[in-house]
C-alpha cells in the first residue's frame, strides 16, 4: 500500500483520535469545484442543505418529488455522489436523501470522531430525527453497510428497513479485498482506451465517469479521512437488528462473497438475500437492481 499512495500521491488518514482534515486549503477548493460537477449527475432538481447535529454539521442531498413519503436515507463513506444510479428510482418511494459522513472528503464538518458505534449511532439518530418525522428507509453501501447495521442494532427507533449494498462489517477484509481495492486505485489513472477494459475486467463502471474519478482523486489527495476499519458483527449483534434486511451481494464481489452473504445473512431474523451481477466496484444491471431495492422499501412501508 505504501508504494501505491507514493505513485497516486494519496493523502495519510487522520492520525488515531483526531477526526478528518483537508490536507491545505487549496486542497479543499480542488475537490469543492469537483464536487458540484460531480453532484449534476443526480437528477435534478436537486437541494443540498446542512443538518446540525451535537457532533457535526452534515451536508445532505435531496431528491423530493414525492416528499410525504417515508425518507430514503444513502449512507456511504466519502460522500453521496457515487449514488447517481438509483436516486430517480428510489425517489419514487418516497423522499431520497443523500448523506455526506463526516470525517470524509465532503463539505460536513465533523466536531468529534465519527467511527465509534455509539458516536456514529447518535449523530445519525439526531440527524433522522431532522429530515423526518417517519421512519427512515436507510440504504447503505460498503461501509454504509456498516453504518445501517449498526443503527439497526444501537438506535432503530427510526429505522424502518435497512438494505445492504455489499457491506462492510459482515466478514474480515482478506488479502483479495486489498489487492482489488490497490488495483482498482490503478486502474482510475489509466488512459481511457485501458480503463474501459479494465472497467469490464474489475466489474468498476464508475471508472468510466469522468467528474467521479476526478472527485475520487481530489478527495483521496487532500483529505485526511478518519480511519474506518469496522469490526465484524457478531452473530449476536446481527440477532439484535429486528428490522426488515434486503442484503445485496455482488457475484464478484472482493468484499463479500455469496457464501458469505447467505451465511451471515441468515443470522438476521428478517433478511432477504440477493446475489446480483458485478463487484464491489459497482453492480450490473443497474434498472433491475432499483427495481428489486424500490419494491423490498415499498412492501415495508408503514
């Protein structure tokens, strides 16, 4: 890994108990200018507006054209952008909300850590409680994932169903995750020719967006994000989580195979499996994704 942030030029991760920090103020303007072109893929019109919360000042994203539904919540780290794909389809259940953690490469502004259970459980819980009145719809990928789990387990007052888009936190992270992850970093850098095979090869189609790759690099180079290495739940723990669960695992995935996915899946009580085509760079088939995700939220709705 040290040799791959020597020839990408990626910045250190905050140092342990301090939370995340731009590398320069020109780092920030850098990313800032990417960010607003990355964010006109979601559909418009789209809002942005800051929460604040005990612990931070979070930047949402709102696509709301039926806005007296139950809210849709995008959890994931480094910010929301990524979630183009399914705003539009997800938006027809009922108010899509985009979340920006803080202690990433966004505009939120973290005033304590982020990665402790029960400090990311009470700064999501307080920020719920603010976009609605309703229990949320909370759809997490990676290590948002992570973060729905959790919720479900420590603060599911306001959780209505959680699904899980190749999660973190259900399996250790083995040599094949972090030769994918190197890889895949590489890959972003290529010339577009190479890219588009290597796009297909990695199952990564985001890597052929060019407003998101230059995001992925502005924040990779000139943030320095709060480490986010999750333990894994327990089979205890993922017990605890009595709401719906739709848990969706990429064939290829280097985070969590279909094994793996229909095994700890089976713990939760109320959890439904799907195994889809792609990998954790991204899945396939992306309409009959939405529309698998959009009628497990609706028949959950309360």
């Amino acid at each position: 890994m040290f040799g791959i942030k020597r020839i990408t030029g990626a910045a250190d991760l905050a140092p342990e108990g301090k939370v995340g920090s731009w590398v320069s103020d020109a780092a920030r303007e850098k990313f800032m200018a990417a960010y607003e072109r990355a964010f006109d893929l979601w559909p418009q019109p789209r809002e942005q507006f800051d929460v604040e919360t005990a612990t931070a000042t979070t930047r949402v994203h709102a696509f709301r054209p039926h806005p007296d539904g139950e809210p849709v919540v995008l959890l994931s780290a480094f910010n929301s952008a990524g979630f183009h794909p399914h705003v539009a389809a997800l938006a027809d259940v009922g108010p899509v909300y985009g979340i920006d953690m803080p202690g990433e490469a966004n505009p939120s502004v973290p005033r304590d850590l982020m990665t402790p259970p029960a400090s990311c459980a009470a700064w999501l819980d307080e920020l719920l409680a603010q976009l609605s009145d309703r229990p949320a719809h909370l759809v997490g990928f990676s290590y948002g994932g992570w973060m729905a789990m959790n919720q479900a387990i420590l603060k599911p007052e306001r959780v209505a169903s959680i699904t899980l888009l190749d999660p973190a936190g259900l399996t250790k992270l083995d040599a094949r995750f972090w030769w994918w992850l190197s890889v895949s970093g590489l890959a972003t850098l290529t010339p577009m020719p190479l890219r588009r095979h290597l796009s297909r090869w990695l199952d990564a189609p985001a890597m052929l967006v060019p407003d998101l790759m230059t995001l992925l690099w502005a924040g990779t180079r000139g943030y320095r994000a709060e480490p986010k290495f999750p333990g894994v739940l327990t089979d205890d723990q993922l017990r605890e989580i009595a709401v719906p669960v739709l848990l969706v695992a990429g064939a290829r995935s280097a985070m969590l195979t279909p094994a793996e996915a229909r095994a700890r899946g089976s713990v939760m009580p109320h959890a439904a499996v799907a195994i889809v085509p792609g990998s954790h760079g991204g899945f396939n088939r992306i309409d009959e994704l939405n529309d698998r995700v959009a009628a497990f939220i609706n028949a959950h709705g309360h």
